[in-house]
C-alpha cells in the first residue's frame, strides 16, 4: 500500500506533465513511462508512445526495485541496452525522483526503438549506395574536401560547429586557412562561405 504525502503527490502529478512533454516532443520514436516507486506491484502510473505493450497498473522493473531498496542507487543511468518483450533493440534511459528526505519515489523512463532508425538507415543506405560503374567525372573543386575537414577541426577546437562560429572566429579561421594555402585552391571563398552558411560578401569582410 503507498503511502502518500502532500508533497509527494505534487511531485507526481508535474513528472506526469514532464513525461508527457517528453513523449509529444520524441513521438512516435520514443515512449515515456512514468513508474510511482511507492507501489511497486502497480507502479506503472502512465505510459505515453506506448510501444512496449506494458499498462498502468503494471508492476516496477527491476531498476525500479533496486531504486526502492537502495536510495544510493544511480538517480540517472542514460542510454543503456534493453530490448522490448518482442525482441525489439531499445535504447534506454531512467531517471529515478526522490522527495525531500531522499527516498525514491518515481521514475522517468524514455525507451528508444531502434528499429525504426535502423529501418530508415537501410532506406538511406539503399537510396544512397553507387551503381557499379564509375565514369570518370568530377563536380566539385579539388581541394573543396580539405578545406571543410580544415573548416571542421578549427569548429572542434572551439567546440561549436561550422555554421555556429562567431565573426572573431570565423576571421581566426581565415587566417588559419590563409597561412596553410587553403585560400589558394579555386574558389576558396565561395567553399568557405556556403560550408559556413554565410555570404561571400561576409568571407570576404572577415578576410580583410
């Protein structure tokens, strides 16, 4: 039998708008479940994306149970392995809630299916993969592949990326490229504006 205090119940009831949340943002890919860790045979509180086949009213994992036992169990373990009763691959994540004294007393659960990317990966790989025959012809500017991979290692550096870099970097990146030949190779700037998402009148001004 739960036990339940003003406090708890409040907790509760915005984890159910938290999952819910969850689940219209990840629909229909990810399902959200909501456990009430004060009732383990029931804990099941609510069940969003339900692809699983589990209800309310169904009993705690075994996570969940380790939880109730131990209040220094993980509070996050993120991304682990689990897989549906179907045999599905799942991706999974949980989140156990404690009240004010430190008892657990909820879990927020996300289960990925990954079936459904690997179905749509197998769509792109199929879509993308090359005929056998292999004239001799060329679209892009040589040299336009070492300017991008340049372009990337400077972004990592900084730990942003290409399109998110700043007019100070963006100049620094210049002169990165300038000092290593890069600006050389035929249509250098044009390359370099549109992997930055910006005017070439813009590469041009950070190159002054």
């Amino acid at each position: 039998m739960k036990k339940t205090t003003a406090e708890q119940r409040a907790l509760l009831d915005q984890m159910e708008q938290v999952a819910k949340g969850l689940s219209e943002t990840f629909s229909p890919f990810c399902e959200v479940v909501l456990h009430d860790l004060r009732d383990p045979e029931h804990a099941i509180l609510a069940i969003h994306n339900n692809l699983s086949g589990r209800q309310p009213g169904d009993p705690a994992t075994e996570l969940g149970l380790a939880r109730i036992a131990d209040p220094d169990y993980p509070q996050v373990i993120a991304n682990y392995p689990n897989r549906f009763s179907d045999g599905r691959q799942v991706k999974s994540t949980s989140i156990g809630i404690k009240d004010s004294n430190g008892k657990y007393i909820a879990a927020l659960c996300m289960n990925v299916d990954l079936s459904l990317f690997r179905g749509l990966q197998g769509m792109l790989d199929q879509f993308s993969a090359f005929g056998g025959e292999r004239p001799d012809e060329t679209l892009e500017v040589a040299g336009a592949d070492v300017i991008r991979g340049r372009i990337d290692q400077f972004a990592a550096r900084l730990a942003t990326t290409p399109r998110a870099m700043k007019a100070p970097d963006r100049r620094a990146l210049l002169v990165e490229l300038k000092e290593t030949g890069l600006l050389d190779v035929r249509r250098a700037m044009e390359i370099v504006a549109a992997y930055l998402g910006v005017s070439r009148a813009t590469v041009y001004n950070d190159a002054k």
